[in-house]
C-alpha cells in the first residue's frame, strides 16, 4: 500500500494539479482506463468545493487531498470550513425553497455533492476525526 498526500492553497489554479496528480496516482494503482475521467471529475469537484469554503469563510488552511491504493483506490479530500457549511446544512425556515431564501454557496454545496454521487459509487462526507471540518471520501476499484 502507499499513500500520496497533497496540501495546497485555497486558490482555484491548484484544483487543476489536483486533479492531475490524483489521475496519476489513480492510474499507478490499478484502476481502469475507463474510469479516469470519473476519477477527474470527482476530484475536482471535490477539490473545488473545499476550496470554495475556504474562500467563502476567509480560511487560509490548507486543503488536504490523500490518495492511498490498498484493496482499491481511496481519495480523501478535507476542507477545514464549519461543519454545517460543508455539510450544506443550514438552518433555513421551512418555507425558504418558496420564498428562494437558499443561497447560492448552499446550491453550490448541494450541487456539488449531486455531482460527486454521479462520479463516484462508494462516496463518503463526514465531519473530521480532529479539529473542524469535513472529509469527502471517494473510493474505485483497482484491477491489479
């Protein structure tokens, strides 16, 4: 087994290496051709959504992507935004959806998360183990 771990700034430019190294190391570890460009996707959908919290809540933490390739190939993305930010919860009355109350980080976070459901079979989103934020756990087979 080996782990890669990537950290970077909250900057849209560094999504891009992201996604490449994530492909890469995707690619290394065994799983299909076929798949990669979900692989791309996902990532930087990932990627794009915690570095989307960080700038929205003025964070300069790094976001942290770790891709290992045990049994499968797992990419771990954290962003370190308040938990129901992440999350996309937010406290809204129950006639906001009518009234168009939901804000567009809401959307994005929503969306964000519709897109990554689509790319990604096992798709874990929890709140970290330490400290605030939230993991984003991607999974694929490898065909080795």
């Amino acid at each position: 087994m080996s782990t890669v771990k990537l950290a970077f700034s909250p900057a849209p430019v560094h999504v891009r290496t992201a996604r490449l190294v994530g492909v890469a190391v995707a690619r290394r570890a065994g799983v299909a051709e076929e798949l990669l460009d979900e692989v791309r996707l996902a990532i930087g959908e990932a990627c794009t959504r915690a570095v989307e919290l960080h700038r929205q809540y003025g964070l300069p933490d790094l976001v942290q992507m770790e891709m290992s390739d045990d049994q499968s190939y797992t990419v771990r993305v954290i962003d370190r935004a308040p938990i129901e930010a992440g999350l996309g919860l937010t406290a809204l009355p129950p006639d906001a959806l009518a009234n168009e109350w939901l804000t567009d980080e809401a959307l994005t976070v929503g969306v964000g998360f519709a897109l990554l459901a689509g790319f990604v079979d096992d798709l874990q989103v929890r709140p970290v183990e330490v400290g605030i934020g939230t993991e984003v756990r991607m999974v694929w087979p490898v065909g080795k």
